[in-house]
C-alpha cells in the first residue's frame, strides 16, 4: 500500500457517494495509512463535515487488513453498514481488482432465540406475556415476523415490541447453548450473523463489545489486524459501563424462578436459593428505606453494611451450590434440555459471579448503593491499564471523533484510553506488540466556517447555578431566545428537574406564540424526539444528556443550541467523585484531571449539534456565567469549536429574528 493508491481509492470513493473532496478528509486517509505501514498507533480529531467515516474506511481497504469498528452509537452503525459500505465497496472492487467483504457484529441478546421462542415450557420471561394480556398482540407480531423467510432476526429491523417481549424471545450470551448443540443451531440468527462477520474483511460493532472482550481478556468478536474507534470520545465510559457489576432483586429473582421451573435440580437446592432470593430482596428494599430516611448517608460504600453483607453472601451460596450442581451434570443428550440447563445456568451464574466480586473487592474499584432503581454496583476506578495490556499493545488503533480534545490538546483523553504520553514510564514493547507510546495526534479541523456561520453566546450577568434548581433568569433568557428564532431551538440540560422547569415556564411565555414544545421525558427514546423536531421547524425540543451527543438535524430546524449549566459530573457521582478523589490523594487536581476534561467534551459535544453542514447558521448559548468569569472557563473555550463570541444578548437576539425572517417563506 502506497499513499498514491490511498488518495487514488479514496476519489473513487468519494465519486461513489458523490461527495466532494476535502482537505482535512484526504489529509486524515494519508495519516490512518501512515499509521498503517508504520505499525503504530493515531489519534485524529475530525470536525464535523470531515467525512472521517471514509477516511478510515478506505485505507484499512486499500490494506487488506482485517479491520475492527467499534462505533458507541446505533445510528453510526447503520450509516457505516447500510449507507457508506453499500455505495463505496462495489466501487472499490473494481478500483483494486479483488472482493472486499464486510458484516455487523453484534451481542447473542440482539437477535430472537428460537428456540426459546420455540419452547414447550416458558421460562419465567415468557410466562410474563401471559399474565399481561396486553403484550400477546406484540408477541405473535414477532413471531409472524421470525418465521418469515430471509429475516434477520436482529432487533433493529424486527418489529417495534415492548421490551418484555423482546426479553421472552431472546438470551444473553451466558444463557446461550451453542449452536453447535442447539436444535435450531443451523437456522440461529445470531450464529449466521457471527458467521458472516468473522469471515469479513471489515467487522463493524460496539464499544461494549470490544471493551467485555480487551477487559476480561476472553474472545468475543473475530480476530483482527486493525482497531478503528469511532466516537472515541466515548471509549472509556462505555468501558466502565460494560464492565459495571450489577446486583438487583428482580434479576435474582428471575435466576431463582428459572431454577425453580427446571425440573433436573434438587428441590432442597432450589428452594434454598428461593429464600436467599427473598431474603435479599428485604434487604435492599430495607437499606433503600434507611437511605431515603437519612440524606447524610453516602451512595458510595467502602464495604458492604453488614445487613447487605449476609444476604448478598447466602445469595452468592446458594447459587454457586446451583452452578456446581449443573456443571456436574453431564448425562444430558436431549438438546431442549440442554438448552433449558444453558439458560438456567447462564443466569444463575451471572447472579453468582456478581455476587462474589461484591463479597471479595479490592482496590481499584468503587461499590455504592443506588436507591432509585435499588441496586448495588461495583465499578473499576480506571480501564487504562487493561486496554493498554489487551488493546493497545495487540494491533494499531485508530482513535477518532469529532471531539477528541481538551483546551487544544489530546493529553486527557490518551490517557484515559490507555495510550502512554508525557509518562515517566520507559516501556520497551514486547517482541511482536505495538508501542502505546508510539501515538500520532493530530486535528484535521473542520471544512466549516464555524466563526461566520455562528455565534456563541456567552452572557456574564446570570447568577452562577445553584442547588436550587434552574434560576429564573436563566428561564427568561431561554425564553427570550426561542421567542427570537422562531422555535428552532434545541434545549440541552444537566438535570431532568431542570428539564421540567423549562417545560412549565416555556409553555406558560409561549403560550401565544405558534412554537411546539417537545419535551423528553424519563425512558423515551432519542430517536422519535429528533424525527419530530426535525420535521417541524417551529419546534423546540428540551431533553438531558441522551440528547448532548449524536442529534445529527441539519437545516432550519435548528437556529439555536441552549445549554443551561457546564456538564460538571454530579457531586454525588461514585466513580467520578473516587476518580477525583484518588487524583487529589496522590497530590493532584482531580478537578482539574477528571472534573474539567469530562465537562469541557460534552461541552463541545453539545455545541456541535449546531453546525452539521456549510449552509447551517444559528447560535450556541451557554447560559452558565462561570464559563466567562472562571479562571478554568478559558478551557472550556478552547475545547469548543471556534464560533465568533459575544456577551450581548441584544446582537444575539437581533441576529437570531433576521435568520427567522430568512427562514420563513411567508415573511
């Protein structure tokens, strides 16, 4: 591979999708190929507009090198697997001469299990569908639709079901039996779906994925010579997520009941983890009690309250007696059974294995206690080591998003994916390993003209947030600005209290005027918000953090971005608040290394739902004081795109009745 093919391929490419050729596009191909020939590894921030999706994808093409996508988001995937791959790889066929193949990789819980669908005996999960009368409308709608020739079987193109149906139709890959075994192994969406990717050249999947597999150091996608982070931005926090025990009621409950429901176990052993069960259900609901009585009492927990300690540890028991039991019991043939035993293996086990690292801790994680869904978690405090070990010192990684820096540079995010920079460590890679020191950074910029197509709004006057909630000044302002642009506005907030607040005062200062209000609410999901928001121009649209990242709406519909508070992580925040704390122990700023970094990319992650094409126009408004009258603002300032600034509300609101008259055809 030669830079020349590289660019060659790359007009090919971007012909196939009749796109333009970019600077900073074609400058990002040369740096991934680079990094390619050299064995190494690249960060590279991609504004928005780079077209960075054709960057990677066509060196790691042009290579011939079995490559790894990992994406945080659905919507990335499917614009890599059902958009960009579709138009460019025909096109690049023909340019190199050879097949290119490519697949989506997902967990075994994406796609309907047949043969629990098929199943005689219902586990507790279908036994639900008949209790609710309700959900039997949904559960024969995907049934119809799993039995129907040449589907998928995954989620994403099934029926829209309600997630308890989703739940009795599917397994997780602990309660999987192969489909080596399985009746119905040589018709497994899932298996046939894995098939195709591992035999691909290019692999799209997920963060998480990934991040179960570099942790816990087992493999789960197919083996690879290259590993492409998209929204790179958001590696480490899926990591930790993916990676987070968690212990509930409910699901011990549902591992009792699947124990109970298989007739092979002794009646002693079960109804032994039935009472553990029960048991440990009282003892959360009790410690919840005592927390909602008591404000002072911290999440975070050094150990476990001996109240939770005893039933945690009699769970932990009497599941681990259930999983030696089945692992002993190698007599099975009938492959109904051994599926049934895999499921109630598989849950048991997840159930037993959570317990035991709740019971054992060790240094380096955080457990706490969260009382609105009852449920104890047990967290690690920092990934960087283990992706360093199981990642970054295997194949070359390609890092990228469009927000990879903080205050101009990459130093916070590197360290925290595990790469090796301004260290004092002197590490010689092993024989046949890539160096995580040998990083290249760079930032192509954008093809965007960030200060003549907006402004940011910056006023000083507001009072700082406060615990009380929302200011009311700060309401007005908002008020004032959707007033100005007609709607259009996309309201970002850091609390759902906040959320509510706006909801109530918008809809009382707008009442006359012809604006739709679309209000998230808990549990709705992003992608039916954005669609009706984008599709009405005089639509606002206020929601928290699911909304800061990934809202793609171009045009008319959105003028205006408004943030009400910087992202700081909440006080209350266990791992945040350890993280910081374990900074400030070892004689530095944990504000300044976690706190800061944190806040200053959602910041800009939330500020780049502006501008998503040359013709938008509009304004981002940060309507938090601090981030002008703080010393640590001018980071802040730095990490965000480079909009003309001003703290005159009057320019801005003026600004912003011109692009409306501009946008309305009927003035």
């Amino acid at each position: 591979m030669d830079l020349a093919q590289v660019r060659k391929a790359l007009e090919v490419a971007v012909a196939a999708i009749d796109g333009k050729a970019r600077t900073g596009q074609i400058e990002m191909a040369e740096a991934v190929a680079n990094a390619l020939i050299d064995q190494r590894h690249l960060m590279v921030q991609a504004g928005t507009g780079t077209g960075k999706s054709l960057a990677y994808l066509v060196p790691a093409i042009v290579s011939g090198k079995k490559t790894l996508i990992a994406t945080a988001t659905l919507a990335l995937q499917r614009q890599l697997v059902e958009r960009d791959l579709p138009k460019i790889v025909p096109a690049l066929e023909k340019e190199l001469g050879r097949d290119i193949s490519y697949g989506l990789y997902k967990g075994v819980g994406n796609y309907i299990c047949l043969q629990k669908l098929n199943s005689d005996e219902p586990d507790p999960d279908g036994e639900l569908l008949l209790e609710v009368s309700s959900l039997e409308k949904d559960a024969k709608r995907l049934r119809a639709w799993a039995e129907t020739p040449g589907v998928s079987g995954d989620r994403d193109e099934a029926p829209e079901v309600d997630r308890r149906v989703w739940a009795a139709s599917s397994v997780s890959g602990r309660e999987c039996v192969g489909a080596d075994v399985c009746n119905f192994g040589a018709k497994c969406f899932a298996a046939n779906a894995k098939a195709k990717a591992i035999n691909s050249d290019i692999v799209v999947s997920n963060h998480t994925l990934l991040a179960l597999e570099v942790v816990e150091s087992h493999p789960i996608l197919p083996e690879r010579d290259l590993v492409i982070l998209d929204e790179a931005h958001e590696f480490m926090d899926r990591t930790t997520q993916a990676v987070t025990e968690e212990l509930t009621a409910p699901r011990v409950s549902r591992a009792a009941a699947m124990a109970r429901k298989y007739k092979a176990l002794p009646n002693k052993m079960v109804d032994s983890f039935m009472h553990a069960s029960d048991d440990f259900a009282d003892a959360m609901d009790g410690y919840g009690e005592i927390m909602r009585g008591d404000t002072e009492i911290n999440r975070k927990l050094d150990v476990l309250p001996e109240e939770l300690e005893k039933a945690v540890r009699r769970v932990r028991e009497t599941a681990d007696a259930i999983v030696k039991f089945l692992q002993a019991d190698d007599d099975i043939i009938d492959t109904t059974e051994l599926a049934e035993r895999a499921r109630v293996k598989g849950a048991v086990n997840e159930v037993n294995v959570t317990a035991q690292k709740l019971l054992k801790g060790k240094g380096g994680q955080v457990l706490w206690y969260e009382p609105s869904f009852k449920t104890l978690y047990l967290a690690p405090l920092s990934v960087s080591d283990v992706l360093r070990q199981n990642m970054l010192r295997q194949t070359p990684v390609i890092a990228t998003s469009a927000t990879l820096t903080v205050g101009r540079g990459f130093d916070s995010m590197a360290k925290q994916i595990g790469f090796l920079v301004g260290s004092d460590e002197d590490v010689e890679p092993e024989e046949g390993m890539i160096d995580p020191s040998n990083v290249q950074m760079l930032d192509v910029g954008s093809p965007f003209d960030f200060a003549q197509q907006g402004m940011l709004y910056l006023p000083k006057d507001l009072p700082e947030p406060g615990r009380d909630g929302i200011a009311p000044e700060v309401l007005e302002h908002l008020g004032e600005l959707i007033d100005a642009a007609g709607g259009r506005t996309l309201a970002l907030f850091s609390s759902w209290r906040a959320v509510e607040a706006a909801d109530i005062h918008l809809r009382k200062v707008l009442a006359e005027r012809p604006i739709r209000i679309i209000t998230q609410k808990r549990g709705d999901a992003v992608a039916p918000l954005v669609e009706k928001f984008a599709s009405d121009e005089t639509s606002v649209l206020l929601g928290t953090m699911t909304l800061w990242q990934g809202v793609d709406v171009p045009g008319a519909s959105c003028t205006v971005v408004a943030i009400d508070r910087i992202p700081f992580p909440r006080p209350d925040d266990p791992v945040m608040s350890a993280r910081s704390a374990e900074v400030d122990a070892a004689g530095g700023s944990g504000f300044m290394s976690v706190s800061l970094p944190r806040a200053a990319l959602l910041l800009a992650q939330g500020a780049g739902r502006l501008i998503r094409s040359v013709e938008d126009r509009g304004v981002v408004a940060i309507l938090d004081s601090r981030i002008v009258t703080k010393r640590y603002g001018s980071v802040l300032l730095n990490s965000m795109p480079p909009l003309w600034r001003t703290n005159d509300g009057e320019v801005v609101r003026e600004s912003l009745k011109r692009l409306a008259a501009a946008l309305d055809p009927s003035k």
